[in-house]
C-alpha cells in the first residue's frame, strides 16, 4: 500500500517540476490542446449525426411502432456516444504523445538531466522517425488492450448493482494502468526497453502505477484538465521510471531551488 501514495506523489512531483520551468510547460500544452481541438470536433460531430448514423445503420427498425423505435435507436445512440467518450480518453494520452512525440522527448530529458547526480540523461541513439515509428507501434498495442479490457468493462456494467459501483472503480485502475504504461514509455523507451519488458517492468509494482495513473484517469475524464496536466504527468512519469529502473536521482530538496538560487551561485 506504501507504493500507491509514492506514485501520487511522482505525479504531484512532475506537476511541481513543470511549473518551475514555465518554458517547458508551455511547450508542452501544445500537442494537448490539438488533440483537444480534434476529439472536440469529433464528438460534437457524433452528437450532431449520431442518431442519423443510427438509423441507417439499424434499416431493419424502421417498420417497429412507437415508442419502440424512439426507445432501441436512442439506447444505441447514448451507447455510441459513450463508447466514443470511453475511447477519448484511453485514446487521448497516445494521439497526444504521438503529436508531442519531440516536444515530450525534449521535457523528459530535461527532466532527467536535472534530477540526475551527474546531470546526464539516457539517448535512444534513434533517429525521430525511427522514434516516432516505435511509439506509434507502441500506441496501437495498448490501445488494443485497453479496448478490450474497455468492451468487457462495458458489458459487465449492465449487471445491476456491481456494474454500477465495483466497475466503475476497476475502470479508473485499468485505465490508470494503460495511461501509466504510455507516459512512462517516453522515458524508458530512450533506455531501450521494448513494449514487452515496460509492461512486465508496471506488472511488477502495480500498486506504485495506480498511485500515479488512477488519480490521473480521473482527472483526464476533464479533457480540458487534460490538456494541462499532461506536462507534468510525462515529467512525473519520467521521475518515476528512473524509480523502477533502479537509477539513482536527487533529493527532493536540491530539485526544489528556484532558478534564481541556482543563477546566484553562478554568478558568485
């Protein structure tokens, strides 16, 4: 139980970090607030022409008498638009990055060569596109997972009761999970860790990556909110790979001099 608080606190870490290097921070909004504008079109798309999508795709429903048809093609509509919210926000942590891929590279290694007590950072020694390519492959795998495990969510959530209370709460774990395993992968991905070995690398301390990624999940169902707590969640992400890496970082006290100590020191 010990871990879940000390993944609150990576996240509450990496929020404090960007906020202290305002640059990095603005950069990093960039990739969130496109993907933001594109998921917000497509939704409002959705709501606008869901029910006309509805009804031509259910052709053998246009003879059923009222209420009926009203009752079925609303039902699939309401459950259209929230399998499309569902797949939003599993979803928007992977376009984002993929966006941002260089913007997040940039930060996490920022991040790393700040906290490092040699003031170094791990390279990739890989090209962008060759970056990009790895990640996007990356992206795709667990977003398959996390729409499997999204569609068994769903269907559980028609039990009465349990679908009502205990899934929800598995939902925000298994989300939190998924959102973890992407923001970590910036930074392990540069040491040269493949899919494979990130996902038994989370496994191994699950309560540590629910500390992080369910606070997370919840706040991420505010895409808005979104948008400015990525930054700091790839900065805490990259705080906490170096954690299961087994690598060495600084107190938190050195990390929390302002710059304009750090700049007086220079110049004495």
């Amino acid at each position: 139980m010990h871990d879940l608080g000390v993944g609150l606190r990576y996240l509450l870490r990496g929020q404090r970090w960007v906020t202290r290097h305002g640059k990095q921070f603005g950069f990093g909004l960039i990739p969130g607030l496109i993907t933001l504008v594109l998921y917000a079109a497509a939704l409002t798309a959705l709501a606008l022409w869901g029910t006309d999508f509805t009804a031509w795709a259910t052709p053998f429903a246009d003879d059923w008498s009222s209420p009926w048809l009203g009752l079925f093609r609303g039902f699939l509509t309401a459950v259209l638009f929230a399998l499309a919210l569902l797949l939003s926000v599993v979803t928007f942590t992977a376009v984002t990055l993929l966006l941002g891929q260089p913007f997040y590279e940039n930060l996490s290694e920022k991040v790393d060569r700040d906290v490092s007590p040699d003031g170094t950072a791990p390279e990739s020694g890989l090209p962008l596109w060759r970056e990009l390519l790895i990640s996007a492959r990356d992206s795709l795998r667990i977003v398959a997972r996390a729409l499997v495990w999204g569609v068994l969510l769903f269907a559980l959530g028609f039990i009465p009761f349990v679908g009502q209370t205990v899934v929800p709460v598995i939902g925000f774990f298994v989300t939190g999970f998924f959102l973890t395993e992407e923001l970590t992968g910036v930074a392990l991905q540069r040491r040269g860790a493949v899919l494979r070995d990130r996902l038994t690398l989370l496994r191994s301390r699950k309560m540590l990556i629910w500390g992080f990624g369910t606070p997370l999940a919840v706040a991420f169902l505010v895409p808005f909110v979104a948008v400015f707590l990525m930054p700091g969640a790839v900065a805490g992400a990259t705080l906490m790979a170096r954690d299961l890496m087994g690598e060495e970082t600084r107190e938190e006290e050195d990390e929390g001099e302002d710059e304009g100590e750090q700049a007086g020191r220079v110049s004495r």
